[in-house]
C-alpha cells in the first residue's frame, strides 16, 4: 500500500454532515467517490461537462466509453430517458438494486453528452445502497459514476482501495464499509422483447427472465470486449472528418484547438487555452454543432496525443473512419 500523501482524500463518515460535505464538492464540479450495494463509484456532476471529462481523466482511460449514471428513484430516471413496456417492468422489479438498464436519452435530458460518449442511449441506475440513496436525494441530480478504480484495475470495494488508487484525485470518499455484493451491476437492454446482457453481474439472467417471462441474450463479449458489432447508434457526424488540419479549406467547417490566428465560419474551438479536459467536456456538443452547420466536412486541428488527448484522438479516428459505423460500448472499465 503506498503511503498517503499530504493531499489525499479523506474517508468520511456518511452522516448527514459528510454528506452534504459531498454534495457540496459534486455541485463545485469536484470529483467524489461513494458506496453502492456493488462497488465503489467515481462521481461527478452528470450535467457537467467539465465533471465528467475529469472522470475519464482521473481513471486515465485511453478511450470515452459511456458512464453509468446514478438517480435516486425511477420517477427521476423518466426524466432522462425513455422508460417503458419491458424495460419499465424490469425497472420496477429489479431498482433500488444491483441493476442497470441501457435506455434512449431523452432529447430533453441535461446530461452530458460525454455520459453517453456519443451514444443516443444511456445507461442508468437506482442503487439501494442508503448512503448512495440519501447522497442522489440530497444532490438532486444524476450523477455519472465508474467504478472507483484506475483503468484496467480491480473494482474497488473498501473505502481504503479508492484512497489508494485515485486519492490524490478526488476530493472525499464517503464511507460505506465493504460492499455488500463486490460485483458490478448488471446491465441490460431492451429491444422491443429481447432482453440483452450487456454485462453479467449481481442479478443473474435466471432471475430477469424469471421477471419477464422471457429468454435473456448475452450479448457480452468476454473474449474480445471491444470488437465491432453490437451497437448500431454510435454517434458519428454526417459530415466527413478531416484530421490533423492546420487550417480549413474551402467550405469546410472547422474545430480548431488551442490559440489560432485563424477566423472562418462555422468554426468552433475545443479549447482556446489548449486544455485538454476542456477539450473533452466539449467535444461531443461541439462535432454536433458543426455537423448541424451543414458543411460538408469538418476539418479538425491536431490534439496532443497525451493524457485525455489519447481518449479524444480515438474518438475522432473512430468518427473518421469509413461508415458502418458500429461498435461495442461493452468494456471493461
Ligand atoms: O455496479 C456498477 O455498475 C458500478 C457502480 C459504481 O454503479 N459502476 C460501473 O461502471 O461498473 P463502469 O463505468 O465501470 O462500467 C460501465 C459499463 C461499461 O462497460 C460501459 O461500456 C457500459 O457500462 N455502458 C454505459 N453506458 C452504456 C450504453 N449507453 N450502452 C452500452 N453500454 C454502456
Ligand atoms: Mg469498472
């Protein structure tokens, strides 16, 4: 175990006062972790670009795949996404708990779009932890939560692993004692009445089918997480890409990252002070708007291949890349 060092977070106490101590360090865009029945989670502000870029940057994952986001009750939940029929059914039966459903966003929800890495699904979970409950109440809004382990990592179940991982990159960590379950959620989707595994976890297919009267397909991909194939609304712009561009030629639109001399329209800057979470919290919203301008194609300036810069490159290679555009969101994170 490595020694703490002077500006680590502290583990404190899930009364009333730590928990508003949290909710004070989620509103301030800061970066907490807490207790669910599963695992430790890392989270952020799911509303907060900047938030939830610094998630990907604290777990230093080389790629954006999409978070998990946290809600007090399904009441909430209908507030961000399209939950009905099957899913609805399944919702009721398996949340508060160890559960977590891939529904459509709703066009109307104010979650970062980097929550959904592009996605026009989210994934969304009720936990029954009482300290995570009593947290999601309090702040009011959804929070974005991986677990609270460095990419690649075991999943932390001890207040003291999330210290020793990423203590120096979080602001707290409500304590919960060890985690009741130890194994992530499951996580399914819906499609009209094909119930898909996305992840095995603490609710097994035995007891969902039980639910539903229907068979569960596992479309996890155990061998090869990340190969093509399984999600066909990964978002990629209907314009071509062009990257590494110093400049925009003709008709094209450009996003231009750190300072630039150069003014045309339909240009939009990532980051004009060269920030690379800046970069992140922006770059969905942004390819978005310029694809929406109609141009042709979007010239995009280089991004250091460093830090978030890694995450950010992946993406816009993968939107560069030639249509189908199809691919596993289904990870190990
Ligand atoms: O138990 C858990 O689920 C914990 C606690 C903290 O809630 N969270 C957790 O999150 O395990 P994370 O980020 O480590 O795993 C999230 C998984 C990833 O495999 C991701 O690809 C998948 O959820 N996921 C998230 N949004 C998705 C989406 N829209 N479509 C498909 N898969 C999605
Ligand atoms: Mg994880």
């Amino acid at each position: 175990m490595k020694a703490p060092s002077a500006n680590s977070a502290k583990i404190i106490t899930a009364s009333p006062a730590g928990i508003d101590k949290a909710v004070a360090a989620l509103e301030a865009g800061k970066l907490i972790s807490f207790p669910t029945e599963t695992v430790y989670g890392l989270g952020a502000d799911a509303t907060n670009d900047r938030a939830v870029a610094a998630i990907f940057a604290a777990k230093g994952r080389p790629r954006f795949n999409p978070l998990i986001v946290h809600l007090p009750d399904i009441a909430a939940v209908a507030g961000v996404a399209r939950l009905e029929g099957l899913a609805l059914k399944l919702a009721q039966a398996f949340w508060p708990g160890p559960f977590t459903l891939v529904l459509p966003r709703l066009e109307t929800a104010k979650i970062s779009l980097l929550v959904s890495a592009g996605l026009d699904t989210i994934a969304v979970r009720v936990p029954r932890h009482p300290v995570a409950t009593e947290l999601l109440r309090r702040f009011g809004k959804a929070v974005a939560a991986p677990s609270a382990n460095i990419s690649g990592r075991l999943s932390p179940t001890r207040p003291e692993h999330v210290v020793e991982e990423l203590g120096n990159r979080i602001e707290l960590v409500l304590d919960g004692g060890l985690c009741e379950a130890g194994l992530e959620s499951t996580i399914v989707r819906v499609a009209g009445d094909r119930i898909e595994l996305l992840r095995p976890g603490t609710i097994t297919p035995a007891q969902i089918s039980a639910v539903a009267g229907l068979p569960v397909v596992s479309v996890h991909e155990d061998e090869n997480p990340s190969a093509p194939g399984q999600l066909k609304s990964h978002y990629a712009p209907r314009a071509e890409l062009r990257l590494n561009a110093t400049a925009p030629e003709a008709g094209e639109a450009f996003l231009a990252f750190g300072q630039t001399g150069i003014k045309t329209p339909n240009m939009l800057n990532l980051s004009p002070s060269g920030d690379l979470t800046e970069a992140a919290a922006h770059l969905f919203a942004m390819l978005r708007e310029l694809d929406r301008s109609g141009a042709p194609a979007i010239a995009v300036m280089p991004i250091p291949a460093e830090g978030l810069g890694l995450a950010i490159n992946d993406r816009l290679k993968r939107a560069a890349s030639p249509r189908p555009q199809e691919e596993a969101a289904y990870e190990q994170a």
